[in-house]
C-alpha cells in the first residue's frame, strides 16, 4: 500500500481518478507546522534556531496522515513544487519522524506542474529527495518575516498609535503607493498646445499635427501658452494650399504576448475581468487543483515542447495553417527573480476551450478562458501592418511642415484570439490615411489648435502594483495577492474604483518607517534580500549568513528606536509630513493663532493646537477617515458607537453590532438601531443550500464576513463559492473550537 500527501482535498480527490487501489491520497490542507506565536520563537543567539509547533487546526489531519501511515509500506509527498511546497513536505516528514511513524517505510519527495494522469504517473516514476537548499531559503524568509514582526511591529504600535502592523515586502510596497501619492500632490501641471489641421486631398481627408515652424522643430512642450499658439495661428488662414513632400511606407508587425506568469495572470485579470489579485488566485487553486491548468505560482514564461506541439497541433487543425508560424515561438523572462517555478500557466488540454458546466463559478469560467486564449495565442502569427508617414508642406510658409501617420493592419495573427489589455493609454492609436503620393496637392480646411497640460502619474491599480513590484524584485508570485490584502486590511490604503489611495494612517505609518528604517522599507533592500533567498535556494550562500548579516544592522535600528522620545517622533512625523497635511500652506488654529500638527490617538491621527491644553481645537485630517477624538461617540438612546479590536461597531446595554465600512462622521442612530436589530442581516446573499438548510453569506458581522448554515458559522474574508462555503462549513463541524468548563460535582 502507498500513502500519497498533497496540499488539499480537491487536489486529492483529482489525483485519485488517476491512481489504482494501491494508493490512498490525502491532503495535509496546507502548511502543518509554524513559529510559535510567541516573542523569542527564533533565537539569533543561538544560530537563529527556530520554535515550531503544530497548528492546532491540523492536529486531526496529522493523526489521518499517521493511521493511512501505518498501512503503507511507502510514503510520497507530493506538495507543490515551489519553495513553500518544498516546506510543507520538510514539516511533514520533521513531524513524522518526531513521532515514530516513519520505522521500516520508504519516504519519495515527487512534484509535477499539473495534475493530469501522464504528469502524476511521470513524477512516481522520478522520485527525488527533499531539497535542503529550498528549505533553507524557506526557513531563512520565514525568520525574516518573523524578525521584521515581531520587532518592528511593536515599536510601530508604541511609537505611532493606531498602526497596526510592518512587514518586509508590505512595507515596501505601502512605500511605492505613499510615493505616487507624494508625486501626485506635488504635481504641478504644466500647459502646452498642440496645433492640427484638417487636410482634404483628392482621395479623402485626413488629420496632420504640426511638427516644425520657422524652420524649427515643434516637440510636445513647445508651444507653452496661447499667446504662442495665437501667434502661429495669424500665419495660416482656412483654405491654405499645400503639397505632399514626403510619403514613407513600412511594414511592422506585433509578437504576441508571453504565456501568463503569476503576475501577467493577476495584471489581465484586473483589466479585462475586473479580478482582484485575491479572487484570481482563488479561481486559478480551483482550476489546477482540478487539473485543468498548470500551476498557477510561478515566474517563469517557458513552455514544455509537449505544451508547444499540442498548442501548434490545434493552431494548424482548429485555426489555420496560415496562423502557425514555420518554428516554435519561444519567450525568456524579464523579471528579476524569475527561477523557481519550470513551466507557465497554461491548459493542460489545449482541446478544451472552455470549462463552462465542468466548474461551479463563473469566476472560474472566465479566467479559464483567459488562460487558454493567452496560452493558444502565444504560439500564433504575428499581427502584421502598413504604416504610411506623410509630411505636408503649407505652399505660403516653406518653413512649417505638418506630420501625419496611418497603420492598416494586413493581417490578424494572434489577434483574431487575444489582444494584452493595458492599464493606461498614454496616447491614440494611428487613425489611417487614404491613399496618398508625393507631390499631391492638399487643402488646409481648418486649424484646430487644443490646450492641453501635463497630468500627474497614475495611481496605481491592482494590476500596476504587481507589475511595479514585479519590477522591483519586490515579493514572489506566491506573495504578490497577500500583500496587496494585508496593505487594505490594515487600512494602509483602499481601493476605490480599481486604485488605490493611501490612508492617513498609511501616509503616518510610511513616514515613520522611511525615516527611522530606511533602508529596510526600501525597495531595493526587499528586492535584495528576494536575490539572497534565491541564492540560498541555489546552494550559493546559508540562510545563516544571510539571517547574520540582517539582523547586526536591524537589531541596532530597533534599540536606536526605542529610546526616541514619542514627541521627538511626532516631531519628526509633522516636518516630513506638513506640505501634505497642509496643502493650502495654512496650519493656524483658527481658535487661538497656534500652529497645527498632527497628534495620534490609539483611533489614529488627527491635527490639533500646539497649545493644548489651553486651546483644545482639533479637525480630522480627511472628513470621515478617523473620528475627530478619542472615545466613544453618544449617538443617543444609549447607543454608542466605538472602535474595537475587530473594528468599529455600536453597542447598546450589553447588546453589540459590528458597524463595518462606518464612521464616526457617517454614523446615524437610525443606521445603529437597524445593526443592532439585526435588520441588516436580511441583505445576507444566498450561496445555495446544503443538508437541505440555506448557505448565507454575510458580509459584516461582529468578527468581519462570514458564512452561516443557520447552526454553524464559519469566518469568510470574502465572498465563497457554494461548494466552497460546504467544505468550510464541514471542517469547522468536524473540529468545533475546543471549550473549557468544569464538570459538574
């Protein structure tokens, strides 16, 4: 008998259609083992030796693991192939060796990138051993990410109240949205105009821009103001004659996109289907562990030869012979870590176009068909096009040209399947021209000049953070959805309409740590210590060396900022921070003539008097972001609203209700009334039902969103799928929370 471990129950249940009755699959449901959640659970004085214990929620699944143990004569660990696959094989084996369960049996560590019956049979066939260079990059980012925690994380709260948390790639990535806001506030446009003309030739009309006058070339910000333009404008009239001088034609042609990576997939997810990074993810567990795509953690843009040949197979039968190209279309990455992972998302089965009524959401639906268009179009033609540039010549003013450029696509290529969406479009696609020669007499109907003025940059959306972190180094594709949601759980930033803003808390938290770890959130150290783990993952240097050479500098950054006076850092917070609380320049009290600053609650921050307690004027820095003062806000009838742990919520006698997405400022006593009657949960989505009771999802509640059968809740940081809800709603009923009482007598 075989016993075979992978990480979770669908993927065991897809592996076991593929394996005879000799093997018996179970699911280890993630990581087993972590540091104890306890200060001094890696220990630098002792070679950062580390403090594990088992999660108490996966104590019922080791005894599993170890009763199917005890019938099997060999043990496979199959979790994923990347480097916290690699982990959670290590922790297995550590337990079960710990316990005696491994005497007289043989243990395989196999891995494959998609879980197809060849793909499973290939890796049993190829065992290997347990990659101790791969764990040991593991051990050294997960000390690491302790470290940062738990140190930086309580002189965060001490020194900055109403901060919650810092960590190593979220606190960089808080940096890059803080800065575009930082560029953004201290943007200041800039005018220019641009001058076009409606040009009428024999064969049609056209637009041409002009680009020289005087002799003198005309580049985007020459013509600074309408003084300028009105000046340009007296030496051309309406009806102007002018002539073709130059016609330049050339053919281009467009490569198609590279097969998705981690991060491509979750970028065209936010663009084209409106996806966060964390329902993308979740959609693309579903699809592999149901075995429809490859493994979807990965940096890497290659393909397989039996990928490219299936995926060329179905260009030439179900496409045709005129979208294959005559070789194989190869791609090479671009970005900074790119490493780990062998193969890029794609179909196992390029036949299989959709998966409509083969999964149960329509999320899963949608990114499979994104998946699949990507991964056939990557091996189709080229889009091709005629671009014609034509300059035209005013008869009256020989030193004025205008500029003119059209593109005719010839032919569709890998555009008849898929077109890469873009996030910003920086300028208009060429508009075509109709047929025109050299010599050819032109028109000038009209004149038509525009102001413009230069824009700020962007702030980024979902999609353009991944790519910036991408860019950077910064984080790893297992860790680019996680970040993004602990920067919003924090209330560091929040996404409105696809971009994120950063918070008054984001903007305190980012000052403090710019100033007194600098380099520490910065992107380049993040993205070095991402080069320092991969070297330990390639046997290059020890997680040892790389914990010691961290730790020597961030201990001393932490002692050093210990025992700076709050009110040095308040001090210090208001200089860094004044143009922007300021904006206007004007930071009198208008009660007494002070000077503002911003003071911090354990609520957050708000500005008030230098002169307190004398003058007691405070303002909030954005209306509704914190309350206007510390302590609970009187709504009347007894009810109060509060901030608590799990966030704001109203209370009444001993009655309490969660007021999530509520202020201060926003907050009615009839809006309380209605939380605490628990009117509120009538707006509960229905997933579906199950055991013939209804599956409710709720998207507040006192502890945040959850799931509810009517008997049992289950916590729900977002919104489940039916079959989703079930499998949480039958693991919390098969390990209810453990209670302690005294027996009765």
């Amino acid at each position: 008998m075989n016993l075979l471990i992978v990480e979770s129950p669908a993927k065991s249940k897809t592996i076991e259609k593929y394996l005879g009755k000799d093997f018996q699959v179970l699911a280890s449901i993630g990581h087993v083992r972590d540091l104890k959640v306890e200060d001094g659970s890696v220990k630098p004085e002792d070679n950062f030796s580390m403090v594990w214990e088992v999660m108490p929620d996966k104590e019922k699944q080791i005894k599993l693991i170890m009763a199917a143990l005890k019938k099997s004569d060999n043990l496979y660990l199959a979790t994923d192939q990347d480097r916290e696959g690699e982990a959670i094989a290590w922790h297995l084996l550590e337990i079960l060796k710990e316990r005696g369960a491994l005497s007289g049996k043989k243990v395989y560590r196999i891995t494959f990138n998609e879980i197809t019956k060849k793909a499973v049979q290939h890796a049993l066939e190829n065992p290997r051993e347990i990659d101790q260079n791969l764990v040991d990059a593991y051990l050294g980012r997960r000390a690491l990410d302790y470290l940062m925690g738990f140190n930086l994380s309580p002189v965060l709260w001490r020194k900055v109240p109403g901060s919650k948390s810092a960590g190593r790639v979220q606190s960089a990535a808080l940096e890059l949205i803080v800065n575009r806001e930082r560029e953004i506030e201290e943007f200041k446009p800039i005018e220019y105009w641009s001058l076009d003309a409606d040009c009428a030739a024999a064969k049609g009309n056209f637009k041409a821009r002009l680009t020289q006058f005087d002799g003198k070339k005309i580049e985007k910000m020459s013509l600074e103001n309408k003084s300028h333009m009105d000046e340009i404008l007296s030496k051309f009239n309406a009806g102007d004659a002018a002539k073709v001088v130059s016609v330049e034609k050339k053919q281009t042609s467009r490569r198609p996109a590279a097969p998705f990576t981690t991060s491509t997939l979750q970028q065209e997810a936010s663009r084209k289907l409106g996806f966060g990074a964390q329902r993308t993810m979740r959609s693309a567990q579903k699809l592999y562990e149901k075995g429809f795509i490859t493994y979807m953690r990965t940096d890497a843009v290659s393909l397989s030869m039996d990928a490219i040949n299936g995926i060329r197979d179905y260009i030439k039968d179900k496409i045709g012979d005129q979208y294959l190209p005559d070789k194989a279309v190869f791609y090479q990455n671009k970005s900074k870590n790119a490493q780990e992972a062998h193969e890029a998302i794609r179909p196992t089965d390029f036949a299989k176009g959709s998966v409509i009524g083969l999964v149960d959401h329509t999320d899963e639906e949608k990114l499979y068909e994104l998946i699949w268009k990507r991964g056939i179009a990557c091996q189709m033609e080229n889009a091709r096009f005629d671009s014609v540039i034509v300059d035209v010549l005013p008869i009256k003013n020989p030193g004025a040209l205008f500029h003119a450029v059209g593109t005719t696509q010839t032919f569709d290529g890998f555009l008849k399947l898929y077109q890469e969406g873009v996030d910003d479009k920086d300028s208009d696609e060429a508009a075509k021209l109709p047929p025109l020669a050299e010599g050819d007499a032109i028109t000038l109907t009209e004149f038509l000049p525009e102001q413009h003025f230069t824009v700020p940059p962007p702030r980024f959306t979902e999609a353009s953070l991944v790519k910036r972190m991408e860019e950077l180094g910064i984080g790893r594709p297992s860790t680019y959805a996680a970040t993004l949601s602990v920067i919003t759980q924090r209330e560091y930033a929040k996404l409105e309409k696809n971009r994120f803003f950063a918070t008054e808390r984001g903007w305190v938290v980012a000052a403090f740590l710019a100033q007194y770890f600098t380099q520490f959130v910065a992107a380049d150290f993040t993205a070095g210590m991402e080069d320092k783990l991969d070297d330990i993952s390639n046997g290059d240097t020890t997680s040892l060396a790389v914990l010691r050479d961290f730790w020597k500098l961030f201990s001393e950054l932490v002692n050093q900022a210990k025992e700076i006076p709050n009110i040095d850092v308040m001090r210090k917070i208001n200089e860094v921070l004044h143009r922007h609380l300021f904006k206007d320049g004007d930071d009198k009290c208008p009660t007494c003539g002070g000077k503002l600053g911003l003071k911090l609650s354990r609520f957050g921050g708000f500005l008030g008097c230098e002169k307190y307690p004398d003058c007691s004027y405070t303002r909030d820095l954005i209306a509704g972001e914190f309350p206007q003062k510390a302590g609970d806000l009187d709504l009347g009838d007894g009810i109060l609203f509060k901030i608590g742990r799990y966030g704001p919520y109203v209370q009444q006698g001993d009655k309490k209700a969660s007021a999530k997405d509520q202020t201060a400022d926003t907050i009615t006593i009839e809006k309380a009334k209605e939380l605490l009657s628990g009117e509120g949960k009538a707006l509960a989505e229905e997933l579906g039902k199950h055991d013939g009771a209804k599956v409710l999802y709720y998207s507040s509640g006192r502890f945040g969103p959850y799931i509810s059968n009517g008997k049992t809740n289950v916590s729900a940081k977002e919104k489940p799928t039916l079959s989703e809800a079930i499998d949480m709603i039958e693991k919390k009923k098969a390990n209810p929370p453990k209670r302690f009482f005294k027996k009765k007598g």
